[in-house]
C-alpha cells in the first residue's frame, strides 16, 4: 500500500518523462512532498559552449589518480540521454557527474529540513555511492558534506532513493551527484529530489507543562551498591559499573575491589567478583560487545606527597554473557587514566596516563583484534608524545585521530591544546582555535550528530591545580575543512552553585568542569552535572545542545543529586539517561542514582519498531526495518563507556533511509571509521523528535576481524584536514617517561587520607588565611584532617600537633 509520498513523487516522476528543459513539477498533493527541485534531471538539456562537453547545470568532478570518461548516452530510462560515467585503470579517488555549483543549479535547502534524494541508474561496479556537498554560507564556500549510500551492482535501470539527515546550520545550497570509486561505469538518469514532510501526530503532553519542556528527573529508590568510576553500558541493555577500589585507600588495603551490574529492568544490582583495583582505568567495547579494561591503580600517593598515583599494566577483558573478567595480556607499561579509542578495524589505540613509577606513559599501546591481545611496543607506531592523563582520542572518519583538547587535571598539552594524529604517517599536527586550551581540565568533548558531519564540541572545564572557577566556554570544530580550527560557540547556560551548603545563582564566566554529555536519539547533545571547583561546589544545572542550530537550550529539570568528580551519565537503550557518582574532596561518594526522562518522552506515544529481521549488519548494507508510524530518522547510537567526562567512542550515526510507507531500508555506511565495529543502539524517531525504545543490531562483518579500515575503498576522504594550518610537529627521540608531579590530581597529600583531596590551591575567594581555609574545609565536611610527612603548606597546623585546623590552629597567633 503505497504512502502519500511515495504517490506523489511517482507522480513527480511521471511528469519528468519526456521533458526537454529545465523544469519544476508540482506535487498535487501538498501536505506531501514538494516539487523536484533538480534542473535538467533528465540531462536532456545540452550545456552551452564552456560546460566542457557536459549537459546544462551538470559537471565534471572528482579526484584521484584515476581513468575517466564523461559520456552523455542514448540509452536513457526517459527521454533521450543519460550520463555515464566510466572508470578505467584506478588507483585512488572518485569521479562523478555532479550538480553545477551555482545559484542557478544547485538547489536551495534550509537548515533542519531533510530531503528524499532519487535516481534512476544501471552499474558494472557496486563501488559507487551517492555524495552530497553543501554551500557554507559563513565562509562563502563549498565543501564536501556526506555519503548518503551505496548503490549495489545493477545491470538493468533500478531506482535508488535516499533521504538526507537534517542539513547542517549555515547551508543555503547543496548539490549531489553519484561517486564512481571502483573501476566500471555507471549510467544514470531522472535524478529527483524533494522536501520532506512527515506526517505525525500533535504531540500530546503527558506530564505537567513545565516536564513536557525540561523533562523531569528522578532519584532511584536502589543504591549504587559500589563506589564507581566507570560506567558501560552493555549489549543486552544492562549496565556495568566499576570502582576497583573506588578511590578508597582502606579498600585498597583491603584488597575489596568492586564492580556491579545494574538491570533497568527489574532495576536490580549485582556485584561483581573484581580481580584488580580498576579505579581509574580505561575501557571500551570491542567488536563482539566484550569490554576491554586497561590499566587501574597499582598504588596510592605516599604520604610525603613524593610519589602519586602509580598504573597498573592489567588488563582485563569483562564478558557480559557471563557477567566476569577474563584476565588479557598485559600493557607494556602501566597508564593510570588513559585513552581508549577503538577503531575501523576493531583494534584500540591507548595513550597517556600513569606508569607504574607514578611518571607520565609516552607510550602508545595497540590491541590486535585479530589476535586478541596487546601488541609489543616493537610493533606499535610511537611517537614517545605525553598526552597526559584520559586525553579525548576520537577517531576521524579516515582513520586518524582528533585530541579534542578535552583532558583529566591540570594545564592542556603544550601548542595549541588540540590536534590531528595520523598513526599510518605518526605524525601529530597542532589544530588552533581552542579557547584557553589549559583550563579545559575535565571539559567534555563529543563527536556531535551525525558523526558523518565530523563536528567535534568541547564544553567547559577548568584546571585542578591552579583552581580557577571553571569557565563556560564552548568551542567546536568542523573536521571535514580542509584547514580545520576550532570556533567559539555560545556559552554553556549557567545554573546554581553550591558552595557550602548555601545555593546561589551562577555569575559572570562561571561554567563547569566535571561536565556529562549524552548524545540524544533527537541529535541533541544532553549535558548535565559538573562543579566550580577542584572536587567542590557542584552545579545544577542541564542542557540541550542542538548541532543543528548551535544554540543551547537552557534551564532544563536539573539532577537533585550532585554530579562532581567521578560521576557519570549514559544514555539508556530507553531514550532515558541515567547519572551516578559523585566524589567530592572530602573523599565521600554519593550512592544515589537518577534517571532523567527527556521531553520527548513526554510527548505522547512513541514510534515503534515492529520488525527488525536482520541484526547482524555488515558496512554498506541496505537493512529493512518496519515501523508502526512514519518516521523522520534513524541512526545507531554507540553505548557509553565513560568515565571523568570522557567518551571518545560516544557516536550517533546516521542511517539515510529510504522510505515505503512502514517498511524503512537503512543505508549503512561503508566506511568503518564512521562507525566502528560492535553493538549500536538502533533509535527509530519521527518528526517531532520521540525516539523509539533502541533495538540492538551488531555492525561489522560476520566472521572475522574487520578488513582493515585504510583498505576499504572510500569515495571521499581525500579532502578532510589535508591542508593543517599548522605544520607538522617534530619527531620526538625515544624516550621512557615524562617527569609529572604527585600534585597532578589537585590534592595536596600533606592532609588527611590517600583519596581525601585537599586541594593544591584553593579557590581564589577564600582568603589566604588560616581560618578561611580551615573555614572552607569544615563548610565542605572534611572533617579531621592529619597532617602527614610534617609538611604544612597551607598553614593549617599552626601549633604544630599533626592535626590541620584544630582548635589550636583557628586561635590568633
Ligand atoms: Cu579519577
């Protein structure tokens, strides 16, 4: 039974049949799609003298090192031409026929609005997917925007239709054409392309007004039974948390290390036999849904404050079928917080951190999915670089690396605080543009919706050590320039701060550290919790971020419980989000958990999906789905493996889709690096923005390691941040280590226990006296502090007798 859209664009196509000119068709019913919005689709119109031979509002482009021929044929579906495109001997880049870049071509589009794309075509090579380039209006220039789907081998004229994601913010024009990147040809004819519009119902508020526009959070009545750290959020839907230790001397001591799995579904907890002290440690999911953890906490910071946190060299493998640690083996080196980046072909890339003397890891480790194990250094590109402690690796969709910039404590990276690594080159190049690049200690970095738009928000952070209040600066990054640097965007929405035990709005360039940011089913960017200060004064307040237009909605249902150090939230297979932890200075940890139900929940029934037959999903499929209503998108959403603010792998994909009726082909994308290997979500939403519950399907290929990433073929990778403002950084000489301070963590070790936090530096409000530090501390209960090692730098033990701020210490001397 055929939809009205598809009614009227075959009506559409109708009228294009036998047409000589440049035309427009009137879609006759307009509660539907629109005109098509293609000049000449039929290429029935010759060009004038100086169109190099191709026809009017068509022309040649491409790339590479390649064999072409541009033909305009007899052997049309309609009319009496067509195009094709032809590629013999190849080496690298594409070709196409593509829609002439001027205002008179190319079809004018508005930002958020989503378009069906169509195309009559017959191929001798399934190496060909349709590309699209979108018209910056900011700078005035065209550029490559994304690769909607392939088109499998056809030898008789079939029909591919695809539907864009919402057009990113500043485009006014697009054009489009079909790649050819394999060797053979390809004919195409009666290129179609019209607005959409989805019909869907009012949406109906189902809670109070003000929840139908901030959501609404609540506090769970089960305890986090554990101190964690870490949290992932697994293939079945369940969520593993991890402390080690949880950051608790005593329980080190102990050796109680700790981990639990939380069931949303009867909303049970379930403790976990946990061989090492995992606080702090790295993870993320491999390819078959295990997740790999890395490193941990080999041992606490001695008391004279001369040695700091050491790195475990463990590794641990956590099987959600059987819900326990497989023990892997072991890193070269210890790394205390590091970076964890899984890439196309499933093996992970590991940075920064601690080594097991407490100095800084500048070795780079790599896990071999295709033998199961870390690779000896020897086999591993080094660039003996620190990137100090959880740096933001995301991987860019030709396989190198982006820094965001985002790291854990202390000043960013010297240069610029951002760049490029190239592992197949190894070589690391500076992005500018990041705001006040060492006060972005626990900012929040995510590859923003779609990840085929390449655009990279850093939000907030400050600096542990010298203790500023964190800003709320937003910087984000366009990686698909040629140049690319990072621009301010608006600044993050201020809320209220605590600051012992009294609430008061925030002021002035107040932001946040500590930030949480889930990627939404709607492609929004939820960011919730965070604090002022190094451990201390925790901020409520939330937001959406809209990639599509740039802006922030402020003022969201804030989180009731405080969400500092070592908290977390993850986007449930729900659409909800869920929070946990929180360790504040005094070396508490906050047991309670809150879930946040997003507006769109809220909104009326939900979409479903009723079918889907197909979970295991290979890179350029055209998977069906079914659904109980229209639907606008659909994507994949990573599952969360976070800690400290830090995702990298926290990815939304989109899924261009082709629509009849209920039924919903998904293009998936050929191109590993835009979505790595592994389990995904699979989100389903309509035009009002309510997601479907998620269903689980696996992407990758069915047996095996994934073929290598750099040797897919790829019809356009060629033009991303080729041209670097900044030249490629010197080679460093092998070396073992960094020297880092003990007081990298923001603790001066001199007070209290391993794991209580007295900071290095207090705020610059509290007075540099005796009394308003000891003043600070009690407002923030850190009850009796000893002093250790006979050091005092803060001036808290004025009479000497080993306890900070005592009564003794608070008397005028
Ligand atoms: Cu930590």
């Amino acid at each position: 039974m055929p939809s009205v859209i598809r009614r009227s664009r075959s009506a559409a196509l109708l009228a294009v049949t036998g047409m000589t000119a440049a035309l427009l068709v009137t879609a006759p019913t307009p509660a539907s799609a629109g005109p098509n919005l293609i000049l000449n689709p039929g290429f029935e119109t010759p060009g004038g003298p100086g169109n190099d031979g191709m026809p009017d509002c068509w022309k040649k482009a491409g790339w590479g090192n390649n064999d072409v021929t541009y033909e305009t044929v007899a052997d049309a579906r309609t009319g009496s031409a067509a195009m094709k495109v032809s590629l013999g001997r190849r080496v690298d880049g594409d070709r196409k026929a593509l829609i002439t870049e001027t205002p008179l071509c190319s079809p004018t589009v508005s930002p958020d609005r989503q378009y069906d794309l169509s195309l009559w075509y017959k191929s001798t090579t399934a190496d060909v997917s349709v590309t699209l380039f979108r018209h910056d209006t900011t700078t005035g220039t065209w550029g490559y925007w994304t690769d909607l789907r392939t088109l499998p081998l056809s030898a008789d004229y079939t029909r591919a239709e695809v539907r864009t994601p919402a057009v990113p913010p500043n485009t006014d024009r697009i054009s489009w054409g079909v790649s050819v990147y394999g060797v053979g040809s390809v004919t195409t004819d009666d290129y179609a392309m019209e607005e959409v519009t989805v019909p869907t119902p009012d949406p109906e508020c189902t809670g109070t007004p003000a929840e139908c526009l901030k959501g609404r959070w609540e506090v769970l009545p089960t305890r986090n039974p554990v101190r964690s750290v870490h949290s992932v959020v697994l293939h079945n839907g369940k969520v593993l948390v991890i402390a080690g230790s949880g950051n608790s001397e005593s329980m080190f001591e102990a050796g109680t290390f700790t981990s639990a799995v939380y069931d949303p579904g009867p909303g049970t907890w379930k403790q976990i036999p946990t061989p090492v002290d995992m606080f702090c440690a790295g993870h993320v999911q491999l390819q078959d849904g295990k997740v790999l953890i890395m490193s941990g906490n080999k041992g606490f910071p001695t008391p004279d404050g001369r040695i700091g946190y050491q790195g475990l060299k463990d590794s641990y493998l956590f099987d959600p079928d059987t819900e326990s640690y497989i023990r892997t083996n072991d890193l070269s080196e210890g790394h205390w917080y590091p970076s964890a980046t899984i890439l196309g072909n499933g093996d992970v890339i590991t940075f920064g951190g601690l080594k097991q003397d407490s100095t800084g890891n500048v070795t780079a480790e790599r896990w071999s999915a295709a033998q199961n194990r870390w690779l000896p250094t020897s086999q591993v590109n080094q660039t003996w670089s620190y990137w100090g402690l959880y740096p933001s690796m995301i991987l860019m969709q030709d396989g190198r690396l982006f820094y965001s910039g985002s790291h854990v404590f202390g000043n960013g990276t010297p240069g610029t605080g951002a760049s490029i690594y190239d592992y197949d080159r190894n070589t690391i190049t500076d992005v500018p543009g990041l705001q006040n690049k060492d006060q972005r200690d626990q900012s929040a970095s995510v590859l923003l919706p779609p990840a085929q738009d390449q655009r990279v928000l850093t939000i907030g952070g400050g600096n542990n050590e010298s203790n500023p209040a964190a800003n709320r600066l937003t910087d984000i990054i366009d990686l698909k320039e040629a140049a690319p640097a990072y621009r301010p965007g608006p600044p993050l929405p201020q809320g209220e701060v605590e600051q012992g035990g009294v609430r008061r709005a925030q002021r002035g360039s107040e932001g946040k550290m500590y930030i949480s940011a889930v990627l939404l089913p709607d492609g929004k960017v939820f960011e919730t919790g965070g604090a002022l200060h190094d451990r201390a004064d925790p901020v409520f307040e939330a937001s959406f971020f809209d990639p599509v237009t740039n802006t922030y909605t402020p003022d969201l249902a804030k989180d009731p419980v405080p969400r500092g150090y070592h908290s977390s939230s993850f986007l449930l297979p729900d659409g909800r989000v869920m929070s946990v932890g929180d360790n504040p200075g005094n070396n508490t940890y906050n047991h309670n958990v809150s879930v946040y139900t997003p507006p769109y929940l809220l909104r009326g029934p939900r979409p479903r999906i009723t079918s889907v037959p197909d979970d295991r999903w290979n890179y350029g499929d055209t998977q069906r789905i079914t659904v109980n209503r229209p639907i606008a998108k659909a994507e994949l959403i990573r599952p969360a493996a976070v800690t400290h603010s830090s995702d990298p792998n926290q990815r939304f994909v989109d899924l261009p889709l082709t629509v009849n009726g209920s039924t919903i082909d998904l293009n998936v994308t050929s191109n590993p690096n835009l979505a790595p290997p592994g389990w995904y979500m699979l989100f389903a939403v309509d035009a009002n923005g309510i997601p479907s519950v998620a269903e689980w399907v696996h992407l990758g290929p069915r047996t095996g390691a994934a073929r290598h990433a750099s040797h897919a073929p790829s019809a356009h990778v060629h033009d991303f941040a080729d041209q670097p403002a900044n030249p490629v950084r010197k080679r460093l000489a092998k070396r073992d280590s960094v020297p880092v301070s003990p007081t990298v963590t923001g603790c001066e070790r001199a007070y209290g226990a391993a794991g209580v936090c007295v900071p290095t530096a207090f705020p610059k409000t509290v007075r540099a006296t005796t009394a308003a530090r000891c003043e600070w501390l009690a407002d923030r209960d850190f009850g009796r502090l000893k002093v250790n090692g006979g050091r005092d730098p803060h001036r808290l033990d004025r009479n000497r007798d080993g306890v900070a701020c005592g009564k003794g210490d608070l008397r005028p001397h």
